[in-house]
C-alpha cells in the first residue's frame, strides 16, 4: 500500500480547474496567479504520467482520465471536509450528532428534537439524514438511529425505539368510512412504492401477509421514495403504505386515516446506536437518557 501520494496537495488546484473549466477562474477562486495554478496542473499531471486537460485557446477540456482523476478527487475533497466538520462538531460538547434515514429524521426524529430543545436549550442536536446508513456509517456520529432485524455485531451498543409496522392510510377525507378488510382494499386506488429503488415493503409484501396473492399493475401510480408516496395519499391521490413511526403525528392531526387496523410487521425494528469503543459525551448521555424515557413515555 502506498503511503506517500505527492499529487495530494495539488487537488485542490485541479479540483476548482475542472469544475470551473478555466485557469482563470480557478486562479480568482483560490486568490493566486493564474500561471501558479498552470504551473500547479502542469506538475500534477507530470506526478501522475498522464494528461488531464485539452488545452484549447479558449477553453479547457478534460481528457477522458480527467474525467475519470476528476470525479475520484471530486470524492476525496468531500470526503475530508464531512470528516474535518464532523470532527469540529464532536469537539464541542455542547453538540450532539445523529445520524438516520430522512423518512425517521423528518418525522418521528425532529418533532422529538423540538420538545428535548425546550428542556435542554443549552445541547445542540445535528442532524444527518442519509438513506445509505449501515453500522459502519453509524459508527462515525455521536448516536445513529438504524433499521435492523436485531442480528448486531459487537461495535455497537443498541437501545430499541420502535418496532416497523405498516397500515394502509388515505386523506382524511378520502371516501372511506368504515375500515376495509384486505380483499375490500384489493379494488381501491392504490398508490405504490417502486420495488427496484429501495428493499422496503410493497403492497406485494403486504397482502402476502394475509395470505393474498397480488402483483403490481402495469399502469400503476409508482413512486421512488416512500416519503412521496405518502404526501401522494395526504393530498387525496389514493391509498398508500403507511408506517407507523412516520403518520402518528399526521393521523393526531387528522391529516391522514388508517384504511385497516392490520398491519404488516416486516420483523425489522428501528434501534438507537452508538460505539462501544468511545464514551458518549455528557451532552450525548442527556439527549439518549431524555430520547429514550421519551419513547418509553409514548408506548
């Protein structure tokens, strides 16, 4: 393995050189002489034994390993500065980070922030949401909230928060009035989830589990991200998957209805973790003591 990379100080330069197509511009971005950052691309690519632009009289263009140098730099500067931020946050003591998939963040995760924030004005809670969580991700933040089945390596402490169940939810005003059985919900307009965008539940899965066989149509209302379909049945389109984390502020509000009162349990349930290598931060002790009693409190 190569431990000594002598091009890595001149990412930068070629990093604003590509993006902006222009020594130039690149030169008035990182407030140096144009012929500095020339010079600067001329020793990366001798560093590296091969051309990264087509110079042109007025244009740069990058050369197809250009491309290819561009869009691995591209991901080692975003890499470094997510990793130099993080760092910065979990150096203050006062700020806690967490890390979980957007459809938790946005609704069971923040409406819980909002009320720890009234007794704890003092903790700042960061947020990352990300749909591409697995333990090693989790690792990396102060707390994670992740979606397992319960099969844990042994990095990581584990606290249950919620189990996964699905219902059938519509509008609240959507022309329902009483609850319908599986086979009643078999001939509604149903809105669907794109089985090759994610591994979550379908309606095939749904019905499977009373027993029913049933198949997408060709025609039907598809949705990539679950959180769109859901906002399709809050705004009267139609039936929908709804999980439990994610409607039981919309169904106090009345913005949304269960269609059924069964559901499906998937066997997968949502856990707040964090590493058994390092000591929580007493900002982080407070929030997963409070988030806890929270979910303890609203069984």
């Amino acid at each position: 393995m190569r431990t000594s990379l002598p091009f890595m100080n001149s990412l930068v330069f070629f990093e604003s050189t590509a993006r902006l197509g222009s020594f130039t511009k690149a030169a008035e971005e990182l407030y140096i002489t144009q012929s500095a950052v020339s010079k600067k691309i001329k020793l990366l690519e001798e560093s590296l034994g091969f051309n990264l632009f087509i110079r042109e009289p007025r244009q740069l263009i990058l050369t197809d390993a250009g491309k290819e140098f561009y869009n691995d730099a591209k991901s080692v500067l975003n890499q470094m500065s997510e990793t130099i931020n993080r760092i910065n946050r979990n150096s203050d003591s006062n700020t806690v980070t967490i890390t979980c998939t957007q459809a938790v963040s946005h609704y069971w995760l923040f409406p819980r922030i909002m009320r720890f924030n009234l007794q704890h004005p003092e903790i700042a809670i960061n947020i990352y949401a990300s749909n591409d969580l697995d333990e090693n991700t989790c690792a990396q933040f102060d707390l994670g909230i992740l979606n397992s089945d319960g099969d844990w390596s042994t990095q990581l402490n584990n606290h249950l928060l919620f189990h996964e169940r699905i219902y059938p939810i519509c509008h609240y005003d959507y022309p329902i009035n009483t609850l319908l059985t599986p086979e009643n919900i078999l001939n509604q307009k149903l809105i669907h989830l794109d089985p090759s965008a994610w591994r979550w539940p379908t309606w095939v899965n749904w019905f499977a589990s009373f027993g029913i066989e049933f198949s997408i149509p060709k025609n039907a209302q598809l949705f990539n991200q679950v959180t769109l379909a859901l906002e399709a049945s809050r705004q009267g389109m139609g039936i929908s998957l709804g999980w439990e984390f994610m409607t039981e502020e919309m169904l106090k509000r009345n913005e949304l209805k269960r269609v059924s009162d069964m559901f499906y349990e998937p066997g997968m349930a949502d856990f707040l973790v964090y590493r058994k290598s390092k000591e929580l931060s007493e900002s982080a002790r407070v929030f997963r003591d409070w988030l806890l009693k929270d979910v303890d409190n609203h069984k």
